[in-house]
C-alpha cells in the first residue's frame, strides 16, 4: 500500500462527509432527470448540462423554460435565469477565499466550478473547527459532481416509468437537504437574526418580484444582518 498524503487524507474525508448529503443529492438528481425527459432533453442533452453547468438550483429553473424545439428555445431567457440563480455563489465561493494562498487564486477559481451550496457548507463548518482545506473541498465536491451526474442518468432512463416524482415524495429531497444543512450550520441564537432576515426577505421577495431574484436578495440581506450583528457584538 501507498503511504497516506495530508491531501490525500483530506481528500477522502471531504468525500466521506458527503456521503450523508449525496442520498439527497441523488434522490433530487433522479428526479431532474425524469423531468429532463419529459421536457424533451436527449440523454446527451442532459449529460452536457449536468456536466458543464452543475448547478442543479439552475437546472430546474431551466427546465421551465425549456421547449423541445431548437427553433424556438428561448437562450437569452435561459442564460439570464441561470445568472440571476447562481449570483449567490458570489457570497459562498468568497467565503472559501482563506484556503487559498494569493499565488493560488487563479487555481482557486477553476476549483469554483465544483463547489455546490452543499460541498461549501461542509467545508466551511470545517473552517470554523480550524480545519478545511482545499483537498477537503475537492473531495466532497468530485463525490457530489460523480452522484449528480449519475442519478440524472438514472432518472433520465427511469422517465418512462416515474410520471409524477411527487408521489414517491422525491420532489422534497431538494428542500430536505438545504434544511439538513442548515439545522448542521446552527450555532447558537446569534444565528437566528440572519437567518431571520434572510428568511423574511426573500419570502417577501417572492411574493413582490418575479423570477429567482429572491434567492440573492435573501442572501445578500441575511449577510448584511449577520454583520451588523456582529458588529454590535463587538461594539458591545
């Protein structure tokens, strides 16, 4: 056998704490292949789509606008809602910054392109234990992109035989997973005033502004929140 690396080890830890989420990921992943389907995508359709954008968020909302003709698919709507969902990885990805040294950037922003808001959650709670690390963050996120691009195929294939994936309850495994996440990221009642107002806003949002504008409004006040806080915290 080999002798272990740190890289290697981080590696299969950050793989090894994904494997709870993946069950998620794979019950969603499913699920956006069946639709995928039943929207009129190839198979090779959706392989390119899972493996180039790898935003699943994304992935439904371009769903709903997809047509099966060429002719009439509308590419600056897809592009625009695709932007508008995935602006929130402005924030995330800023956050994992501290793992890489200033000569790293460059490398960083390619390894961007594999971190999911699952992934990100995980690496960053091993940030605040002082831990984390880069081989950490490639590790659950080549498990999460491997899972991904999987059960799209698998739910692209089973399309003919699941008409509705509301009915086996697969439709809440993408909400399931975002709470797990969250309920994993609570420290204490500090957290409650930006998760407050990032709740309230972007329900408001929703309600007032069409598209998925709600989801970086949320996510920009919530921040905003957390900062103020702890601001007075330390004023205090």
């Amino acid at each position: 056998m080999s002798p272990s690396s740190p890289f290697r080890d981080q590696f299969y830890a950050g793989a090894r704490a994904c494997v709870p989420v993946c069950i998620s990921v794979a019950a969603y992943g499913v699920v956006w292949g069946v639709l995928a389907r039943g929207t009129g995508l190839s198979l090779l359709e959706v392989i390119m789509m899972s493996g180039l954008v790898f935003a699943g968020s994304a992935q439904f909302v371009a769903l709903d606008l997809w047509t099966a003709t060429p002719t009439t698919l509308p590419i600056g709507p897809l592009i625009l809602a695709a932007l508008i969902v995935n602006l929130r990885y402005l924030l995330l990805t800023a956050t994992l910054r501290p793992l890489f040294r200033p000569d790293q950037q460059a490398k960083g922003a390619l390894l961007m392109a594999i971190v999911s808001d699952e992934t990100w959650a995980m690496t960053v709670g091993e940030m605040s234990k002082g831990r984390g690390s880069i081989a950490f963050l490639i590790g659950g996120g080549v498990l999460a992109y491997v899972c991904w691009m999987g059960t799209n195929v698998i739910g692209f294939q089973l399309g003919s035989a699941i008409d509705d994936p509301s009915r086996y309850g697969l439709d809440f495994a993408f909400t399931a997973t975002f709470l797990a996440l969250l309920l994993g990221m609570w420290k204490g009642r500090g957290d409650l005033v930006p998760w407050l107002v990032a709740a309230v806003t972007a329900i408001l949002s929703a309600r007032l502004i069409e598209g998925s504008w709600y989801i970086l409004i949320g996510g920009l006040a919530g921040s905003l929140a957390g900062a103020w806080a702890e601001r007075l915290r330390h004023v205090d």
